[in-house]
C-alpha cells in the first residue's frame, strides 16, 4: 500500500489486488481527507476494507443476518416487478422484518421458530388469506438465500399452515362472490330508476354493464385507450394496460395472460360510445372512458362506493364490489355454456383456481336444476 499524489494536488493511497473471478490485477484507491496521520490511518483501514470486501466472494455463513438477506433479495426482486407489486407488498414486508429481526443469522433461523411466527400471526386474527401471503414471501427469500449460498437447506418448506375451518359466515362469503343474471338485472334496474333522479349515476350503471359484460378488472377497464384499445368494426377490446391509481398513469396488465383481445357484444360498445360523447360534450379531450372532473379515471373506492349504495337499495345481500362483475361475468359464460379454458383466456386467468371455483359452483347449480326438471317431468 502506497501514497499517491493526484492531479488535482490530493493524496490517496492506492493497493494492488489479485481480482478473483479473472485471476488479474486490479488497483484499489482510498482519498486521504487530510495530510494528518489520523487521516492517513483512517484511509488505510478504509481501503483495506474495500479490498477485503472485493475479494470475499463467497459470504461467510456463519455472520450472515436475516436482514442483510432480506435487503439483498429484495433488490433482485423488485427489478422484475411492476412498482404497484411492489407498493402492495409494503405491508407484507414490514411484518417479516417486524417478526425476525435483521440481526438474526440466516443460518439459525430454523422450522421451530419459523412455524412459530406463523402460530402467533393466526392467533393473532389474521386472515387465512393473508398469512398465506406472508409464508409465500417468506419462502421466496429462503430459497433466494440458497441461490446465493447463504444456506443450504430452506427451512420454510416444513412450515405448513393448519386447515382453514370455515364459519358460517366465510362459507356464505365464498358463496356470494358473483351475482347470477336475476341479481344482476336487479342491480342493474335499481341504477335506472336512480338516472332519473341523478344523470351521473349513469356513469356507474355504464361501467356496471361493460364490465359485467366483458370480464374486466376495474383497473384494466380505467386503463383502456379509447384511440387505441376499442375496434368498434371488429367489435373488439385490446386490454394491454392498467391503471396505477397512485402513480396516475397506465402500466402494464396484471400478468402476461392478462394482455389479450375479446370480443364483446353490441350492448358493450354502446355504452363505451355513449360515455365517449358525454365526455367531449363535457369538454373534456382525453383517451381514458370512465373520468371523474380532472379527467382521470374514476378511483376504484368511489366506484364500490356507489355499487355498495345502490345494492343495499336494490336488496341485495353480497358485497357488491368493482371485482364482484368479473366473478358474475364467469358466472354468466359458464351458465352459456363456454368451456373452462375459453373463459380463462378471455378474463385473462393463467391459473385455473378462482375461475374454476366460480365455474364449479355454477355447473352444480345447473346441475341440481337439471336433476329438478327431470323429476317434475310426467310420464305415462
């Protein structure tokens, strides 16, 4: 280690070291602040350390934090991740670092005390759904810690989760994610009779309708360019974006199945029409549908508000939510007849299971109707 003096009159020390991915010699460098011996001992230590650092490629297991693995995941994760995952997951994130603090070893954190965390959060209240969440998470930053040989074994694959015991309540819940078409006429009917009273209620009876219709999500729906998205010719919706309610502005679909093109039906495109020409009659120029006065698109929270109101008027007893007409448009397909993977690919669904829940439920229906037909049926 020597002392060199810069161009611009500064000194530095400067080190050589043996780079060991390459097996060449490279020069590492430390700025001394000051020509004082306290200085120049403070930028040997320095270098030093930023020589040891370059050449540990491997980590030494047995320091290794929880929290250090957790930043370094973290980093590798969020480069393929749309920013709105990211925001989501903040909750999820900050309770993993609340349960196992960040100056716990990675290499001692074994099944005991993982299966442990997971007892207390369900003891705790939390949801089922939410606790499953955190485990997929969990597991996600145990297996990147063995990419990296941070460990050897994941420890979160011998965590399981009790059997979820279901009350009377959730099972109603799970049973009332969609409206069959007598409820949603219902629905429907009660928004009518309230454009009389109040013409912005139309707005929302129109959104009702298309994404009934066309098994949107809200956010795709709200991301939709009317320039560029709709072929009223074809009879045809391009969804290839969603909207980021927090940033304001249009990303890419939830996942790589969702950017697809359905047909949709002439009642759809009359209400996107019909909402397109109050617009410019607004005077509003822009290329989302469904706006609130600063010409962005309505937030999702006051749409369910409106859903919720007018669904307590019109007597019905499910949680009506943007989300709820996706589940009714499946509903509605499977009730016609479409099979399973042709209503997947048309809302966009790469796993089968919440379509399939939905799917399943109403071929039982029809079903069970069926079998009630057959017996009323006389013979001589």
């Amino acid at each position: 280690m020597w002392i060199e003096k810069q161009s611009n009159g500064k000194l530095r020390y400067v080190e050589r070291y043996k780079e060991p991915y390459t097996g060449k010699y490279r020069r590492a460098y430390e700025s001394i602040e000051k020509n004082t011996p306290q200085a120049k001992k403070k930028a040997a230590i320095a270098l030093q350390l930023k020589i040891d650092k370059l050449l540990h490629t491997k980590p030494e297991r047995d320091k290794v934090t929880f929290g250090v693995v957790y930043q370094n995941f973290y980093n590798s994760w969020s480069l393929g991740v749309k920013s709105s995952t990211i925001y989501a997951s903040k909750n999820i994130d900050r309770l993993i670092l609340e349960k196992i603090p960040n100056d716990y070893l990675i290499g001692q954190i074994d099944r005991r005390l993982l299966q442990k965390i997971f007892d207390n959060l369900l003891a705790e209240g939390r949801s089922f759904n939410y606790v499953k969440k955190v485990k997929w998470k969990l597991n996600q930053i145990f297996k990147y810690a063995i990419r990296m040989d941070y460990i050897d074994d994941n420890e979160m694959i011998y965590v399981e989760l009790p059997k979820e015991i279901l009350t009377v309540d959730q099972v109603k819940k799970k049973k009332a994610k969609f409206l069959d078409q007598k409820e949603f006429k219902l629905f429907i009917q009660n928004l009518r009779e309230e454009v009389y009273r109040d013409y912005r209620v139309q707005k929302y009876l129109r959104i009702a309708i298309v994404l009934y219709l066309t098994g949107m999500r809200y956010g795709e729906l709200a991301g939709l360019d009317i320039t560029k998205d709709i072929d009223f010719k074809k009879k045809t919706i391009h969804i290839q974006h969603t909207f980021d309610f927090r940033i304001k502005k249009r990303t890419t679909p939830k996942t790589k199945g969702s950017d697809r093109i359905i047909d949709v039906s002439d009642t759809v495109l009359k209400n996107i029409q019909e909402q397109i020409v109050e617009n410019v009659r607004a005077g509003f120029e822009t290329d989302y549908l469904f706006i609130n006065t600063l010409g962005y698109p309505i937030t999702p929270e006051r749409v369910i508000g409106a859903f919720k109101r007018h669904g307590e008027k019109a007597g019905i007893e499910k949680n009506i939510t943007t989300h709820i007409f996706r589940h009714s448009h499946i509903s509605l397909l499977a009730e016609l007849g479409i099979p399973l993977p042709a209503i997947m690919d048309r809302v966009g669904h790469s796993d089968s299971k919440t379509t399939l829940e939905v799917y399943s439920h109403v071929t039982l229906q029809m079903t069970m109707s069926l079998a009630k037909k057959l017996n009323e049926v006389k013979l001589l």
